[in-house]
C-alpha cells in the first residue's frame, strides 16, 4: 500500500529527497505523474482513468508534505523499507489503509516509472 503523510508533519522536508519516485512534495505544489520519473504519454492512475503523464495536479495538501499514492511504491526495487519513513523524525510516514497493493503490484508501478 502508499504511504501518507499525516497531520503530525513538521515540514522538515528530510522525506522529499529520500524519494526514488518523486511522489513526496511539498505543501501548496502542484505535481505530475512525469516528475523524476522516466513516463511519458498516457499513464492509467490507481483509478483506472487516465491522464498525459505531463499533466499538472492540484496540490494534496496546501499546508504539508504529501505523498502521491499514484507514485509511491513503498520503495520497493529500491530499498528495504520506505526511507520517507526511516527519516521522518517523528514518524508521520505512515501506511495509507485506502490503497492495498501487493509487492508485485508496486513492483510493476517502478517498472512503468523507471524504464
């Protein structure tokens, strides 16, 4: 499953270059499924819908970091265990019960991300 950020954040931003997706930005920031990843074209979200990799996204949280759920994969493929987590000093890296997925689900998500 994704991970969030929770209400507790401090916005000390040691989580957003820990990322190797690029799905931690900050408050207030629009985001794209292309950023610091190798996609282009048509992407197909958690949803089923789908969008130009390209396209900008109003921000999930104007007031703290935040997780895009469409571009976390636990880091699966990258490391042991989701380094957002591992830094944060005081643990608001949590898992996000709304999104179940199985290692070889995220593990397919990093390989569309990163050909």
């Amino acid at each position: 499953m994704a991970i969030k950020i929770t209400e507790e954040c401090i916005n000390c931003g040691a989580c957003e270059p820990e990322c190797p997706n690029n799905a931690i930005y900050e408050g207030g920031v629009e985001w794209a499924i292309a950023d610091g990843t190798t996609i282009k074209g048509s992407f197909q979200l958690m949803d089923g819908s789908t969008v130009d990799a390209d396209q900008r996204f109003a921000p999930i949280s104007l007031d703290t970091y935040f997780i895009v759920p469409n571009k976390c994969t636990e880091c699966q493929g990258f490391h042991e265990e989701p380094q957002c987590a591992a830094v944060c000093p005081v643990d608001c890296c949590v898992p996000d019960e709304m999104y179940q997925e199985t290692i070889d689900e995220l593990m397919a998500k990093k390989a569309k991300m990163h050909i």
